[in-house]
RNA sequence: CGGGGUGUAGCUCAGUUUGGUAGAGCGCUUGGUUCGGGAUCAAGAAGUCGUAGGUUCAAAUCCUGCCACCCCGACCA
C-alpha cells in the first residue's frame, strides 16, 4: 500500500478524548475514528489487525474441530424472554421494533440462537459433540463505554458454543478450547493469565478468564506466590477493609488467605479480560428444550459450553503491552504491514529506487507500507514510530548510491544494518519465513 | 442511574469573569528555499461559537431547557 493515498490519517497531537495509551495511539496512528460513545470505525491499519486476528482465532478453532457460522444479529427479544436472561440482560440489549412492531435486539451473545439452531437442526447423539463458533459484531449497550475500542459498545468477538450429551465430554471439550485459547493468544504476542471466575449473567458451574496483564486493566486478579491458585478478585469474599486495588503499582497485595493453600496474603495484578470460558451446564438446553434420545432412548437435555476471545479489545491489549508513548511495535504475524518501506528526500534516483523495491516486495508476498510521501524525513519517522510495522526499510541518497538500504527490526528501532539493496527483498522474506511466533509466558 | 467536567475551523485550545462585528498553533491549498527525526518564507481557504428559546440596541460571552462527549462508581469480551 502506497501512504500517499491510504487512509492513515495520523496526527501529532494527541486527542483529549483519550485517557489509556492504546486509545491515544490507535487516535494517533489513525487505526480507528470515533463515530459515538463506543461506537469506532475501524481504517485500513486497524481492519487489516483485526483481519490477522481472527486468522488466528480461525486456524484454532478449525484446528480444534470447531465450525464457523454466521448467526444472526438481529434476535427476536422473545428469545431472551425464554432463557429468562431479559431481566438481568435486558438493559444491555439494544431493542427495536420491525414494522409489525415485534420486539427485536441487536445480539449481544448468542447463547438462546445457538440453543436454537441447533435444537432444531441436530438428529442424533452420534453427531456429538459439536462446536461452532463465529467472529461478529456484538451490541451492548454499556453502562459506561470507555478506553475507546476496550470497552465499546460495538465490538468484534469470536464466540463459540459446544453441545455434548453428558458433563464429562463438556468437560473435555472445555480443556481443548482453554488449551487452544493458550496458543491463540501466544500466537498473537500476547501475554495472558488464566484465572477463575464469576459465572455472571451468562449462568452455568465453572468458568475462567483470559486476561493480558496491564495496568490500565479493570479488572483485579489476585494470585498466590505459594500454591498456582490464581482469580479474579470478584471471587473472594472481600470486606470494606481490605484494599480492593492495587493502587498505582503494578503489583501489589491483599491480606486474604489463599483459598487453596491457606496462605495468609495474595499478590494482586491489573489485567484485560480478553478471553471467558464457561461451562453452561444445561441452563439454555432446558429452556429451549434442546434434548436428544441417547443410547438407552432416554430425551436428555444437551450439555453445553461457551467460549468468548475480544478481538477488539485484543488489539487495544496488544498496545497497552507493547507501546510507549507516540510508538508501537505489532507483532509480525499480527502487524498491518510486515514492511514499512520508507524513501527520504525527493531525489529521483531513491525514488526510482524504492518504486523498483516496493514493486519487488509485493512480487515476493511481503505485506508493505511504502511511505512514498514527499515528506521530511522526522514525519515519515515519527509515522512509522507510531505505526508499529515490525521490520523497516529506509532508503537514503547515500545509501542507494552505494546499493545499499537500511534495515530495521522492531522494537528497537535504534539499532540498524545496511544490507544490499540486491538482497533487500530475500533478507525481508528470510526474517518473515524464520519468525517464530513469539511465546507469551503462560500461567 | 448518581457525582464531576467539556462543547468555539479537520485537530489542540484561547476568548466567557467585565456583552460591542471570530482568534492562535498544528493540519490543509498555491508558490519558493529546504530534505536522515515533525524545517522555513510568502500568499490563501476554512467556523450556523453543540442546540432551542429568553434577556438586550447588541450574546461565543448573561438566563432557562435540551443534546452530545469525557472522567469517577455498579456491568462485561
């Protein structure tokens, strides 16, 4: 993609809008625009993190034996009436009329159409157990939409949904998805902790969060140094006295024993809720009557599991963990470009040069932004800071005169080698073809 | 929903106390000099001052209602 006619409006000064780094930087690198309270347009640098995303998220899920649906958004309210969640839930829908005036919302999960559609769509036990899952918008109207695309009110989720006969195999299927979460968020460069959690409006027995540590997170996880017990503070039985936040450290800690181990105190940390993994039990199968005959011939209502990754808020994580003020360093598999390919000064020869190299690149498959601006240098600099793009190329007068081009490699952008602009592209494929997904370390 | 704050050019803001014909910086357009970390000179375009009503000879400025956005609390991926 050539910069001088993409839509990359990026700016030097930063929005009073934004509070959190990943706002301010996602405002500042033009990845995204607001359009309402928690409503963001997603331009070229953000659309393509997310298209990457979910290309992880994907090959997982396949990998698991997951299959993709589209479900729909729009939902008849009288669903939500059935599961009887309308109460609890009800707030968050965003309701409408269709012209007959029925009462519809805009899906915030999709828990009561998966019940459905497979109620009615399933024959047998044999065909068990099934996972299916889908990357949509969701719609929630928010008490308080806030850090941008964190905690909006339209947002990108992967969900899925798996149907067992029996509690076991739900189990089973639980540890295959928490197993394949690990690697999902690994893959994607970002560190995660798995803790246990509130079951919350979505009922059911067990559930735990994924969560990328940050101190701009809202949630309170507690964890013991002794034993691998690890929560979400919502867990504890917590009285007025104890501090329920970890103030402006990173970590901290709270006198409450360790549910596991008794240990008199535990270590509290900040993080991102990117991930929930629940086991639903039989709460929506019962209500919607989604039973089937098993072996003996007796009706048995289906098992169920459910499974949410944020993958907006993912991108937001991915930024509160790995930038700084005014840059950012995406990870390859994840970044919008592989290759942000910078010339300087307008001399006809670099020009010619980095046309010659852009054309080159993009022959060979590499993603690159070519910043083909006639800007100073220090703009198409600050830019690129900003941006992230993991591997750079800068092209100079002095450089192209000696055959050479200057490489870089995120995140330190300080340090750089001259290599021949004759290799440019294989030393470019090399890195990109080599590069191992970065591991998170996992707990 | 309670508490706090802000709405003036595409962006960041001044001007509001004390009413008197709309300002700056950045960005944008045109031209010149520059060209490896947001350069510079000249010329220019750009605003129903959130909105509706009121007070007044006169309102961005004073009064009232409404709306939007941000922040602090309960909710969630």
């Amino acid at each position: 993609m050539r910069f001088h006619n993409a839509l990359i409006p990026t700016t030097k000064e930063e929005s009073a809008q934004a509070q959190v780094l990943s706002h301010k930087l996602m405002l500042r690198s033009g990845m995204v625009h607001q359009l309402a309270s928690g409503v963001y347009s997603s331009l070229p640098l953000a659309a393509r993190i997310l298209r990457n995303i979910t290309q992880v998220v994907r090959q997982h899920m396949d990998a698991v034996g997951a299959q993709e649906v589209i479900l729909p958004m729009l939902q008849p309210l009288q669903l939500w009436q059935t599961s009887d969640r309308l109460k609890q839930f009800g707030p968050l829908l965003f309701q409408l009329h269709d012209r007959k005036q029925m009462p519809f919302c805009l899906g915030a999960t999709h828990e009561e159409v998966i019940t459905v559609l497979l109620r009615d769509c399933l024959r047998s036990y044999r065909q068990l157990p099934m996972v299916m899952y889908q990357i949509q918008t969701k719609f929630r109207d928010e008490i308080r939409p806030r850090f941008g695309v964190m905690r909006a009110r339209e947002f990108l989720m992967k969900d899925a949904y798996s149907f067992t006969l029996t509690q076991q195999e739900t189990q089973t299927i639980y540890e295959k998805m928490r197993q394949a979460y690990k690697a999902i968020f690994a893959d994607c460069g970002l560190q995660t902790v798995v803790v246990d959690a509130d079951c919350g409006d979505m009922g059911g027995n067990t559930s735990q969060e994924f969560h990328a540590v940050a101190q701009s997170g809202e949630d309170v996880l507690v964890f013991c140094p002794e034993c691998n017990y690890a929560a979400n503070q919502d867990v504890l039985p917590l009285d007025g006295t104890q501090q329920k936040s970890p103030n402006d450290e990173l970590e901290s800690r709270v006198d409450v024993p360790c549910p596991a181990c008794k240990h008199p105190s535990l270590k509290q940390q900040r993080g991102i809720e990117v991930g929930h993994i629940f086991d639903l039990g039989t709460k929506y199968s019962l209500a919607f009557q989604a039973t089937l005959q098993d072996a003996a011939g007796q009706q048995v209502p289906l098992h169920m599991g459910c499974y949410g990754i944020g993958v907006s808020r993912m991108m937001a994580a991915l930024i509160e963990q790995r930038g700084a003020s005014g840059c950012m360093c995406w990870p390859l598999q994840i970044a919008p470009f592989h290759v942000q390919l910078i010339s300087l000064g307008n001399d006809a020869t670099v020009q010619q040069a980095a046309d010659g190299l852009y054309a080159n690149l993009m022959r060979a498959g590499v993603q690159v932004l070519y910043d083909d601006r006639n800007e100073q240098a220090g703009v198409k600099f600050n830019d690129a800071d900003l941006i992230g793009c993991p591997l750079r190329l800068c092209l100079g007068k002095r450089a192209v005169q000696q055959g050479q081009v200057e490489f870089q490699q995120g995140p330190d952008f300080s340090k750089s080698t001259q290599i021949a602009l004759q290799q440019a592209v294989e030393h470019v494929t090399c890195q990109i073809n080599d590069h191992q997904p970065e591991t998170a370390h996992l707990k």
